[in-house]
C-alpha cells in the first residue's frame, strides 16, 4: 500500500511539473506570440526544474501534510490541497532570479515562471488529494 501511494506522488510530481510546462509554454505563445528557443528551452528546463525539485516537491508535501492533518472535511482538503499549494509560487521563481544575481519580479519572465509554478501547484494539490482519496477507499488507511 505504500508502494503504491509513493508510486501516485512519484507520478503526481512529474506531471505537475510537465503541466507547469505546458501553462509556461501556452502563455509565452498566447500572450506574446513567441515561441521558446531551443537553448532557452533548456535553460528553463534546466533552473525550473531543480526548483521544483528542492524548493516545490517539500513544500508541496508539507502544505498537503499540513492540511490533511489539520482539516477533516473532504471537501474542504480537496479546495485547499491546490490552492496552498499554488500559493508559493513565487519561492522557486526568486530562487531562480537569485541564481542570476537578482531581477525584476514584476517582469515578463518572472510572469511565465508565476504561470508555471501556480499551474504545478493546483496539478499537483488535486493529483494528491486524488492520489489520496484513491489509497484510503480502494485500500484502506
């Protein structure tokens, strides 16, 4: 049953972050009709993806932990699992801009980092609430 559960959180954060992808990707072609570059595609993968794995995986499992400790209500959990989780998203985005020596937080590439973390943080809050509501009625607590 852990196996299990850990193999659901496993996938959960790849395809949190693959969604977080995505969103980033949308916005840039939406919003300014741009494409990525292939030596920027690897640079955003490269930056975003060590901040998603050292600051968003622990705080998303801890604000998850947090809330299914502190709230009893299904439903309640269910809405405040993505949204906590969206909510630092500004966390991997100034370890990033730190990493290059500062910049603006107000700029069009802090945007598409805010887009890509608050898209992996609801993904990932309703991928864990899912992955939980899965493991405790098919196979108990």
């Amino acid at each position: 049953m852990k196996i299990l559960k850990y193999l659901f959180l496993s996938l959960n954060s790849l395809l949190s972050f693959y969604a977080g992808w995505w969103a980033y990707e949308m916005v840039l072609w939406l919003v300014w009709e741009q494409t990525i570059s292939e030596g920027d595609l690897r640079a955003v993968q490269y930056w975003a993806g060590i901040a998603y794995l050292i600051i968003l995986v622990p705080s998303y499992l801890m604000i998850c932990s947090y809330v299914a400790s502190k709230i009893k209500s299904g439903i309640m959990r269910l809405l405040l699992y993505p949204i906590g989780c969206a909510l630092v998203f500004v966390f991997p985005t100034l370890f990033i801009f730190a990493a290059f020596g500062g910049g603006n937080l107000f700029s069009a590439e802090a945007f598409l980092f805010y887009v890509f973390f608050i898209s992996s943080g609801v993904v990932f809050g309703l991928g864990y609430a899912f992955s939980m509501f899965l493991t405790s009625n098919w196979f108990g607590k």
